[in-house]
C-alpha cells in the first residue's frame, strides 16, 4: 500500500509540472494582434496610440535607439525609399528621452519619411512584450494587425519592403 500511494504521489506532481505555463513565450507570441502602443510624440504633451493609426495600413513597428548605428543606417535607407513606404503605417519607438527623440528626428530628416510617427513608450510596454535584446527590433502587423513577423538585429529596407510586398524587384 505504501508503494501505490508513493507512486500515486509521484505521478500527481509530475502532472502537476506539466500543467505550468511556459514563461519563456515572449507575450507577442501569446497574443500576435498588435499590442496597445502608447507613445509620447516629440511635443512632450500628445500621446500617439493604437487607436491613432491609418486602419487601411499595415504596421511597421521599429524599436529603436538614437544612438544606435544600425538604427541610424536603417532611418537613412527608410528615406532614399520613401515613396515604397507610402502605403505602410512606420512607428519608431525608443525608451530614450523625448529631447533626445527630437535631435535624432532632426538629424536624420525623419519628417521626410511620410507615415512615419516617432516616439518613446512611456510605459515601457513594447520591448518587454516582444522580449527584445537588442535593437533595431523590427515588427511587423497587416491591415488587421495580425502579426506578420519580427526580426532582431539590422534589416535591409528591401527585406522590410519584402514582408509587406511592396518591395520593387
């Protein structure tokens, strides 16, 4: 007897461990649609969010750093095809302060880049959700918001373009 309710014990915390949820899912992966951005535009007063996008637009959501080499090439490659990103709603969001946001906008010319917004999350929500390590961390919804697909690291324009399938061959 002893035996069998050794066993019955075994068995029952071993379910039990089976039964855990997997922390280790990043939550973009739990919930693909995209997630309520809140983000603080280069006034320091609006807030820019998810209800503020063009609906007839796909998503290209860019988690950056101003001071990011590869973010600062990307912005560059963004601006020689802006007319390919015309059609696709860009949202580069930072952690970094707004005042920093606004020299990086200014150098780089981001206001040439139609569609774009550029902000920092003011909850820190979207580098958490997505589990980033490194920036630039690219992301990528259609016109319903349903996740597409993300990329960590430094991405060729015409690989972003290539998702949306805007890219001109």
């Amino acid at each position: 007897m002893k035996k069998f309710a050794l066993a019955a014990i075994i068995i029952i915390a071993s379910l039990h461990s089976y039964c855990q949820v997997d922390s280790t899912t990043p939550p973009y992966k739990k919930f693909p649609s995209l997630p309520p951005i809140q983000i603080l535009l280069g006034d320091s007063v609006t807030k820019f969010t998810k209800e503020n996008l063009q609906k007839d637009k796909p998503v290209y959501l860019l988690l950056f750093s101003p001071d990011c080499f590869h973010c600062q090439q990307e912005v560059q490659q963004m601006k020689l095809h802006k007319n390919d990103l015309k059609n696709i709603q860009v949202v580069m969001v930072s952690f970094y302060p707004v005042w920093q946001l606004n020299l990086f906008a200014k150098e780089y010319g981001v206001d040439q880049i139609p569609n774009l917004v550029l902000g920092k999350d003011i909850h820190f929500l979207l580098a958490p959700f997505y589990n980033a390590r490194s920036l630039p961390f690219h992301t990528f919804y259609d016109k319903a918001g349903n996740l597409i697909d993300v990329f960590e690291g430094a991405m060729e324009i015409k690989k972003v373009l290539g998702i949306f399938g805007t890219d001109k061959k």
